[in-house]
C-alpha cells in the first residue's frame, strides 16, 4: 500500500511538474510574439515618421529657397507652393512628433513668416542675411528631428549586455 501511495505522489508531482513547465514555457512564448508584435509596430511607425520628417524637411528648405530667390530677385514663382505644401507637412508632424521637435518645427515656420514680412515691407537691410534665422532653425530642427529618429526607445530595442 505505501508503494502505491509513493507512485501516487510521485505521479502527482510529476504532473504538477510537467504543467508548470508547460504554462511557463507557453507563457514565455506569448510573451515574445507580444514583444516582437509591439517591436515590428515601433519599426513601422518609425519608417513613417522618417517618410514624414522627410517631406518636411524638402517642403521647408523649398520655401526657404523660394524666399532667397525673391531676395535675390530671381523669383521662382513656387512661393506659394511650397508654403502650402510646408503648412500640410508641418500640421502632420504636430500631430505625431515630441515636444522638441514641435519646438523646432514652429521656430522655423516663425522665422519664415517674419522673413516674408520683411521682403514683403522690403525693410532689409543690405549688410543683414534676413534667412540667416531660417537657416539656423533648419539646422536646429534636423538636430531635433535626428534625436527623435534616433532614440532607442522608439524601436523598442534594449541595450545589449554581451555581443551575440
């Protein structure tokens, strides 16, 4: 009889055994199709926001060169083209990128708004580059822009502690 109650408790443990491991194993499992899910869905978004950031990034700088022709008084006649096109892309990165970058993104238009009220007054000076604000919060953007881009964060990945 306690042979039977052994093989009893030693089946018992067995099986309490093999189910554990079969819900741990499970759950690690579903774990990581939740985590490459979430990674691939980061990754995604990132591309658009790359795609994003781009089209800014040629909308803005075609202003710009569309407001340093009008300097020079060699008028290309895409101002208004490419400031409509910059509003669309400045009004969709708003709505998707940090703070720094919404920073960035509202001193340049700031200081492409003032550089057309200045041409439009024709109130430059000869020795001062109006665009030279423009050209500085460009930069300052493709900083802000090349941060957030590149935050590890945003593609879910975690620092590795050896090499593989």
């Amino acid at each position: 009889m306690e042979a039977a109650l052994v093989g009893l408790a030693g089946t018992t443990v067995g099986a309490v055994t093999g189910f554990a491991g079969a819900w741990l194993a499970q759950r690690g499992q579903v774990r990581m199709q939740q985590e490459q899910r979430l990674h691939a869905e980061q990754v995604r978004w990132l591309d658009d926001k790359k795609g994003l950031y781009r089209d800014l990034l040629i909308r803005l700088y075609g202003w710009h060169d569309s407001l340093a022709s009008i300097l020079k008084d060699e008028d290309d006649g895409k101002l208004f083209d490419n400031r409509s096109t910059a509003y669309k892309w400045i009004v969709e990165a708003s709505l998707i990128s940090g703070d720094e970058v919404r920073s960035a993104v509202s001193d340049v238009h700031r200081a492409l708004l003032r550089v057309q009220t200045v041409i439009s007054d024709s109130s430059s000076t000869a020795d001062e580059w109006p665009l030279q604000g423009v050209e500085d919060g460009l930069s300052a953007l493709e900083d802000a822009l090349r941060a957030e881009l590149a935050m590890p964060a945003r593609v879910g990945s975690r620092p590795r502690l050896g090499r593989r």
